[in-house]
C-alpha cells in the first residue's frame, strides 16, 4: 500500500466533497455545505489562491483531506473516508497542518462536535490538543502550543 500526502489541485475538489460526504459522525450533505458557503466554485477559488488543504491518497486513490486558515491560525476540516479508517490518515494530514500553522502561530486551535462517542475528541487529544472550551451549541474548542 503506497500513502502520499500532498497539496490540494483544482482537480481534486470533486474527491474532497466525496470525503466530505462520505463521513458517518460530523455528517454534512452537499445541500449543507453550500448553505455554509463551501461549494465547488468557492473550493476551486480556495486552490487558487494556494490554501492549506491537503490530500491523503492511498494507492493513487485520495481517501482524506485536511484544511486550515492560515490567517486566524486554525485547522479548518480533516476527514478521513471510512473505507480508509486505521491507516494513519489522519495523523499524517493533522501533522501537515500543525506544521503549516505552527510556522506563523505560537498557538493553533480548532473546533469539533462535542458530543459524547464523537471520535475526533479523543483523536485530538491523543495528539497533544487540550480542550480549552465549550461553546454554546455544544462544540468544542481545542488548542495546541508549538513545541518548544
């Protein structure tokens, strides 16, 4: 099995929508993507522009994609397609994104569904995350300080 972690294409917006979609806990639809604002004009504007995103391919197939804005110094999206979970996937993009934020923020931070059994909590917190809130609609805050 042959895993390669590189910079998001234009060509790829299509497989990071099927990820997207693909997820079971964190689940958004097409539908509700696009009332967020993310659709596939504003993702390929986002391409353009050279934005944090990455993709996680397995055997030239890409199985999971992370994002940050780079600006206010958080990870945006990391999702792994459940056909490719317990590959390492995650991990590989979450540390392509700490790098990138890391080299511009003393400390990064990203927010997730709290709810009790949502998976990406204790992902986070395996990686050196600390939960430092808790907003009103139930997600959660975490942050991360740059190694010494």
């Amino acid at each position: 099995m042959n895993i390669v972690v590189r910079k998001a294409r234009a060509e790829d917006v299509g497989a990071i929508f099927d990820i997207r979609t693909s997820v079971v806990q964190n689940h958004l639809s097409r539908e509700q993507l696009s009332e967020m604002g993310i659709t596939p004009a504003t993702l390929v504007e986002m391409l353009a522009a050279d934005a944090g995103i990455w993709i996680a391919e397995v055997d030239g197939t890409p199985a999971a994609f992370s994002s940050i804005d780079e600006e206010d110094g958080s990870v945006f999206a990391l999702f792994v397609n459940p056909d490719f979970e317990g590959l390492g996937l995650g991990r590989l993009l979450l540390q392509e994104a700490e790098t990138a934020l890391f080299r511009s923020h003393e400390t990064i931070w990203l927010e997730t569904d709290g709810r009790e059994g949502i998976r990406a909590n204790g992902f986070y917190r395996k990686h050196g995350w600390i939960h430092v809130d808790t907003m009103a609609n139930g997600d959660v805050r975490y942050e991360k300080r740059r190694p010494l």
